[in-house]
C-alpha cells in the first residue's frame, strides 16, 4: 500500500493542491497529481493533471462548493476515488502568516492553530481559509500530523533595520515589525536559481513575484534580505485590488475626516483599492491591457512605476544589484509589464532581448545587459 502526503493551499475561492505518493517507506517522493478546485463560492470547478502534465479531470462541481470544508469534501471523493487503498500520512499547508512565533514548518497543534488564529487581522484575506483548510482536514482525519509552512518564514534573519517599523517601544513589543510575505514563492525560486541561472544565484537578486498580491523580494546569496511587504501584506506595489504603500496620514483621514469604520477601511484596503481602485474596471491585468480606457491605462502606468521605484530602492538595500528576477501570473506571463518595468530600470544597466522576452525564454536580458534578467515559471505549475 502506498503512502500519499497531501499539500493544500486554501484561498478565498480556490483550494489548490498536491498529491505525493511513495511506493513504500525509505522510497523516493514523488508528484502523482496537481489541480484545483477553483470557483469556491460561485461556480465550483474541478481540475486535476497527473506528475507528467496529463489532465486527469476537469468537471463542474454538482452542489454547494461554499467554503474550504465543502470544497475539501470534493476533493476528498476524487483522492478516494483515485486512490482507494493508500493512506494519507500527513498533510502540509501554505499558511500566509507566522507572526513573531513561527517561521520554521511547525506541526499544527491546538497551541499553533491558536497563535495562528491570532493573526487573523494581519492577514485577513488568506489566514482564515488556511485555517478553515487545517480545520477541514482535523476534523477528516484526526490522526493524521498537519504541518504549517508559512509565507513569512523565508524573510526571518532580515538586518534589524529591514525589520523595523519605527514606532514606539512599547507598540513594537507586541510584534509590531516588518515580516514580508510570498516567501514560500521566493524560498522556491531561491532553490533553483543555482541551476537556472548559477551567475547571479550567489549574487544580489531582486525577485518580483507579480500575481494578484505583487511584491519584491532583496536576495543576497539566497536569502532575504528586505522585501517590498512589511507588517501585511497591503505595503509595497500595487496590487489587484490592494494600494501598497499609502501614506498612513490617508488611513487617519479615513477614520477621522470621513468617519469610516474599521471593517470598511479594510475592505476598502484589501477589496478595492490597487489596480480595480485606480481603473474602476477590473483587477485583472489581462483585462487592463486590453481596454483603451484611460483609467485602465493609468493603472498599468501606476503599477509599472511602483515596482521600477521599489526595484530601485532594493537596489539601494543591496548596495547594487546583480540579477532579476520576474514570477507569478502577471511575471511569467505578461511580457509587456516585464518589458516595461525593464525600460524604467535602464538606468541600473538593465537592457532586455525584446525577442527572448515575447518567445518566454527563460533569460530575457540582452548578453551586454549589466543585469541578468530572468522569468522563471511559480512553484505552483
Ligand atoms: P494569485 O496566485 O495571487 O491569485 P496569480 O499569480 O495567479 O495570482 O496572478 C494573477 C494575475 O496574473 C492576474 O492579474 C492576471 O490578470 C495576471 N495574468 C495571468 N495571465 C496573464 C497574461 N497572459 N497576461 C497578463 N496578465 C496575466
């Protein structure tokens, strides 16, 4: 009978996940499937490819799929169906923040899963639906050890000055400071760029992970050394449909000029604002670059100019930077943005090979550009 481990990585409206199956103790891991549920909440669909590539299943959901614990009910019926007989011995989650407690994987425990449940606030729109997931499985398989890996992780051991947010003492003692997040994201491309791109991989290299959250990484040999997010993951580029840094005078004003209250400042900061903010369209960078309205317009110009500043001042943490890197839906897949963001960045001795760029080869820099650029392909294809 074989042993399958169980990756899960629960959002709002999707529950993406891995299966890993041994042949027998003391064997090899290997990936047996990948898919998702996506749709949670509106219209639930089903997708799952084997290791290689192949679709395996790709169906509309039947009935309610509303949150994790129904979509996890799906899933569960398609791993039973598949996978009869083998055994689930452990199940691992994508879980966005550690706080100041955790940031190794931890084995989740009630303990874990309530210090954990403490940074809700933090992170509101992904730590419930990881925890809602972890709960999903516990109550499933009660015996089965759950271990929690956290997008902060990655960013620990940061200098004291990249932690820091210069408030009084007695707010930073209760954690108050900069944590980072997409760490999983960055921990990943840090793994292989010895083998993608080994000229810079001992280097100083900014990562740009630009999906619907948008941040930078500052790696120095591989590890983090600042990152575009701080405290949540509102600071920093622009994003979907959240502002990235805004000037905390704003926030004030909200509160005490147009007497909102908290719940609608967080919607406004995490639903509304960024790229869906600025055009009123979409969030969605496919949709803007298509449109040829001029809201639209400015929001790719505002997005483009945030992450070449941002790119500029982790240049100034790293003392110069060596290579870049581009990732996540709109990195790997928009060329123009990547284009784009290169000519603001010119002036650092960034110059890109227009054709490697559109073709998506993996090196997209020109062989006299000072910087290597780069678009590498998440961990989650
Ligand atoms: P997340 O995992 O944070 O939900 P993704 O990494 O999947 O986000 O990225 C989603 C973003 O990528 C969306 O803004 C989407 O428009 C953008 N995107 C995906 N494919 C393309 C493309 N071909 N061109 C431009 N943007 C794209």
């Amino acid at each position: 009978m074989s042993d399958n481990l169980l990756v899960l990585n629960a959002g709002s409206s999707s529950l993406k996940f891995c299966v890993y199956q041994r042949p027998g103790a003391g064997q090899d891991w290997r990936l047996e499937a990948k898919g998702q549920i996506e749709g949670i909440g509106t219209a639930p669909r089903f997708l799952a490819k084997d290791g290689a590539g192949t679709a395996l299943a790709e169906t509309k959901l039947i009935g309610e799929v509303r949150d994790a614990a129904s979509a996890l009910a799906s899933l569960a019926d398609w791993l039973r169906s598949r996978y009869g007989g083998s055994q689930v011995v452990g199940v691992g989650h994508r879980v966005v923040h550690g706080g100041a407690r955790h940031a190794a994987p931890v084995v989740v425990t009630p303990e874990v899963l309530e210090d954990l449940r403490a940074l809700e606030p933090l992170a509101p729109l992904h730590q419930p639906h990881n925890l809602a997931a972890i709960e999903a499985v516990a109550n499933r398989l009660p015996e089965v050890p759950q271990v929690a890996c956290f997008d902060t992780g990655f960013h620990r051991g940061q200098p004291a000055v990249a932690e820091l947010i210069p408030l009084p003492r007695e707010i930073r003692d209760g954690d108050v400071q900069r944590y980072g997040f997409h760490g999983l994201s960055y921990e990943y491309i840090a793994s292989v760029l010895p083998e993608v791109a080994p000229e810079i991989a001992r280097g100083r290299v900014i990562v740009a992970h630009l999906g619907s959250g948008a941040s930078l990484c500052a790696m120095r040999d591989r590890r983090s050394a600042d990152s575009s997010f701080g405290f949540t993951a509102l600071d920093g580029l622009c994003m979907g449909t959240r502002p990235g840094s805004v000037d905390p005078g704003v926030i004030l004003y909200l509160f005490q000029n147009l007497r909102l209250s908290p719940d609608e400042v967080e919607t406004i900061l995490y639903k509304k604002s960024g790229l869906l903010g600025i055009s009123g369209l979409s969030n969605d960078m496919r949709v803007l670059l298509e449109s040829r309205e001029a809201s639209a317009k400015l929001a790719v110009d505002y997005f483009v100019y945030r992450a070449a500043k941002e790119i500029g001042a982790l240049t100034a943490a790293l003392g110069g930077v060596d290579g870049l890197v581009f990732t996540a839906g709109i990195g790997e897949n928009a060329p123009e943005i990547r284009r784009r963001i290169c000519d603001a960045s010119a002036w650092l001795g960034i110059s890109l090979d227009a054709e490697a760029n559109t073709r998506r080869a993996p090196r997209i820099s020109s062989p006299d550009s000072r910087v290597s650029v780069w678009s590498c392909r998440p961990m989650k294809n």
